[in-house]
C-alpha cells in the first residue's frame, strides 16, 4: 500500500501531520551535516552543553540589528537578513562574487566565508559590507568567531587568525596537509578536522599547538565539542570517536553507521548521530552502547473518526482521540510488517484471536500484511489468516470472514509518515523533542523515548541546517529562502489534532 519513492523508501500517502513540538527560547543548538561547512553562532544565552560545527550547517546564524533580534540565511552570492519576531525580510547583504559557505556572529556583526576566498565583515545597519577579509588562496569552508579574532580555513588547507575589527592577518597556521572541512572553537580550545582525517587542536590565545593525531582513516564529517571538553568527531566512513583533547588520546570508538556522519549533538546526557545512510541514532557516551535508532515511518489505521490504539497495559481498541494511535512501521524482507507502538512493545495477533501490544521482540505473531483493498483502504493479516478489526463488543480481534475478504470493521485508512529516504544533515533537540533534517527537502520531528516519528514537514529543497532563535525555528535550505517554522504548540511527544504542512510552515517573508 505504499508509494516507492528514492532508494526505495516508502512514501507517505496520507496527509502530512504538524509539528507538534513547543519551541524554548533561548535554548542552545547545534546542527550539522556534510555538504558545505557549517557552524553557528547565536548571541542570545544559550545552555552550554553543546557546541558543534561540520560541513552543511553553517548556512544560517543568529545576530542582533538595533536590538532586535534576526537570523541570517546564505542564499547564493548573498546573505538574506530576517526579523526573528515577524519573519520580515529586512535586507540583503552582497558583496560575494560567489557562493556564500558559512556564516558566523558575533554580538556586533555578521561574518560570512565564500568561494570567492574571501571572508566579509557586514555591519547590519548599512546593510554594507565594513571590512574584507583576503588571504585564502582557495574556497573557505568553514568559519569560527571568538572575542576579537575570526577564524578561517579552506581548501588551502589552512587556518587563518584576523582581527575581528580591523580586517588584518593576525597569523596563517598550517598544520593540515588537505581542505580543512570542520571548525569549531570551544573551551579556549580551536579544533579542525580535515579530508585527510587529521584532528588539529589549538590555543586560541596563543595559537600553541595542544595535539594532532590522524583521528579517522577517512575524511572528518563532523566535530562536536562539549562543556566539559569531550570532543567527539564523525567521519566519511560512518565511524565516530571520542577524544580528549589535551592528551589527542582517543577513549571510545563507535562503529555507529554504514555512511558517512553528517551531524553530532549530545542532550540530555545521550548522544545524538545523524548520517548519509538516512538513520540517526542516539548512543550512550560513556559505554558507546546503542540505545535507540531512529529510522522507521509511522502509520495509523484509521476507521471514521476513530483509531487503532494501543494502551499502556498493552490492549488495543478502536477509539477516538487519546494516545497510542501511531505504530511505527518496521518492513521485513519477506513483505510483512511489523508494528511498534509508542510503548516500545508490538503488536501481535495470536492463533485464536487474540490481539494486544505487548511483545518486547518479533516472532510469527508479530509478523503482518499489509494488504491494499480496492477502495484503497487497507488491511492487517496475521500470520493465522485472521484480520484485525473491531469484533464483538467492540474488542479488537483478528478474525478469518467466512468468504476470505476483510470485513468493513475489518478496513482503515492509513496515514503514512516517512522516514527519511536521503542523508540526515542535522540535527536539532527543542523542549525534549529531536528535530532532524535531510537531503530528502524534509523535517521530521521525533520521540527520542521511543524512536517514533511523530510527524514530518517538507520543503521544496534540501535542508542543510536548523536553528532556533528569538522564539522561532529556521530550516536552511540547499537552494533558495529559508523555511521559518513558527512556534509550535502542544508538547513534543503530544498526538493533538494535525493540521497541513502548508498550515505550519511558511517561508521566510519576503
């Protein structure tokens, strides 16, 4: 019953379902990928905890113009400017000759790097650029502000330290031998990750060197450092590592994805991976153990106004409203299904009958068909022949009719939700809630608890990076404006009414 979409992913078939998530102002955030550089800068307080940069996110940032607070979005040769508050488009900055990379802030202006090899310092109220910053003998992919130094690195494969405030060359380091593609500065500490793998760690102050190891067999994807000076880094080949900087000694090595890494973050103590395979996966950071995947679309069977639903105590109804009407949809190679509800537990149907979600792994009786009808609704088929409906006395039983076809309390209509079917580009974690973006044009929103997608909303191109400020999220995108995302409302792991994509997201106004 499902559309086959790119990689043969299945394609969601009914309506796309809001965000249902609630936006906290001011909360720290990190997003990353693989395609362009990345890293973002928000001078609004934000909770330490995490801070991140790599090689897709960096196309938005967060500033202040006149006290009021704006995002940034690279478009092309040009950087839009965007109130947070109204979404209104206040102005472009141009001065590129080419394609804009990465942007970074500080509380007093905008930086922005380009293929062009140059670095331009842009004062927000002109609207002008006030200083251009030139040296790069190649494309700058990455970029890092702090205090009054801007840091910048590239194809050249070195790193640059200019005077925030007059423009001028402070020092050239070069201690890698390829493009360097991942920037972040944390804790008084510069780390840089390049094509060759190689892992640069330098003073900020003094520009000392404090370690350089050959961190991955493969190129460094992403580079995520934390408060309290762990430093994580993922690569081309799907690995990431855990670092203590100081020492350039490695502690923990995770074999975590079958791609390359596109973004890390690390919240309420797990951490978070997102790659080109499509998965994103959530990882103890002290033992390395696997604690959750986040790879599998949703389905609901609906009937009317009513739901097939799960409860806590594992029994199964058809009702309105309430919780426990999503399963997250898991193909098997044979054809069949299975279904996880948001308890983790699955559904089965016994050889009498019986149906509940209890199960904590999938045997025969977990195993479904999932079988179109010819008005296009859709039937559950145990591995006993019966069919899950509503029986006598409105229980939920899975019954063989006596001519073969399901009966009409035996027939929903479904309502898909995929997963993504392209690269993971970042990440993002908003009141409890795991945010994720792709190549695929889409956000999905997830339970990190559970795994479950709750919803998804697409754009009309790739989404490189995700921020939140002044109340809002942002979806950078691949091509083109941004998709502001207005506060949504509800709890992140609620199942309120869902409206239309096209009610929830909108963007950036022009």
């Amino acid at each position: 019953p499902t559309r086959k979409g790119r990689e043969g992913a299945s394609r969601s078939c009914g309506p796309a379902a809001a965000l249902n998530a609630t936006a906290a102002m001011g909360q720290a955030f990190v997003t990353c990928g693989y395609d362009v550089p990345s890293s973002a800068e928000d001078n609004e307080p934000a909770t330490p905890g995490y801070t991140a940069s790599s090689r897709s996110s960096q196309m938005l940032c967060a500033a202040r113009d006149r006290s009021a607070s704006v995002v940034c979005a690279a478009v092309g040769r040009a950087v839009f400017v965007y109130c947070t508050a109204s979404g209104k488009k206040l102005g472009s900055l141009d001065g590129h000759a080419s394609p804009v990379t990465c942007l970074a802030s500080s509380p007093h202006a905008v930086f922005s790097g380009s293929v062009d090899k140059t670095v331009i310092r842009w004062d927000l109220k002109s609207r002008q650029p006030s200083k251009t910053f030139r040296g790069h003998k190649g494309p700058i992919w990455c970029l890092a502000v702090t205090g009054s130094r801007v840091f910048s690195a590239g194809d050249d494969a070195q790193v640059i330290i200019w005077d925030a405030e007059t423009g001028s060359r402070l020092e050239t380091i070069s201690r890698h031998q390829s493009p360097v593609r991942c920037m972040v500065e944390a804790n008084g500490i510069l780390l840089t990750g390049s094509d060759s793998g190689a892992l640069v760690c330098t003073a900020v102050v003094s520009s000392a060197l404090i370690s350089e190891v050959t961190a991955h067999e493969a190129a460094i994807t992403a580079v995520l450092a934390t408060d309290d000076g762990t430093v994580y880094t993922g690569a081309a080949d799907g690995h990431i590592k855990r670092w203590e900087p100081f020492q350039g000694a490695c502690s923990l090595v995770l074999r975590a994805h079958t791609e390359a890494v596109g973004c890390l973050i690390v919240s309420g103590g797990s951490l978070y991976s997102g790659s080109r395979d499509c998965t994103i996966r959530r990882w103890d950071p002290m033992t390395g153990a696997l604690l959750g995947t986040y790879a599998h679309g949703t389905i609901s069977f609906r009937q009317r106004a009513a739901y097939l639903s799960a409860s806590e105590d594992g029994s199964v109804s058809i009702r309105r409203g309430g919780e426990g009407e999503k399963f997250t949809k898991i193909d098997h190679e044979d054809g069949r299904v299975s279904l996880r509800a948001d308890t983790r537990l699955y559904l089965s149907a016994s050889a009498n009958g019986h149906v509940a979600a209890s199960s904590m792994t999938i045997g025969a009786d977990e195993r479904f068909e999932l079988l179109e009808n010819q008005d296009g609704s859709v039937s559950l088929r145990s591995c006993h022949g019966g069919f899950v409906g509503c029986g006598e006395g409105g229980l939920v039983a899975a019954r063989s009719p006596a001519h073969g076809e399901p009966l009409p309390a035996q027939c929903f209509a479904p309502c898909f939700i995929e997963a993504h079917w392209s690269g993971v580009t970042s990440l993002i974690l908003v009141s409890g809630a795991l945010m994720s973006g792709g190549a695929d044009r889409s956000v999905k929103l997830w339970d990190p608890d559970s795994c479950m997608l709750l919803a998804s909303l697409e754009g009309r191109t790739g989404i490189t990076s995700l921020l939140e400020t002044g109340g809002s999220l942002y979806a950078g995108a691949a091509r083109g404006t941004p998709l502001r995302l207005p506060k949504p409302k509800g709890s992140a792991a609620g199942r309120g009414s869902a409206k239309s994509a096209t009610e929830t997201t909108e963007t950036a106004s022009e």
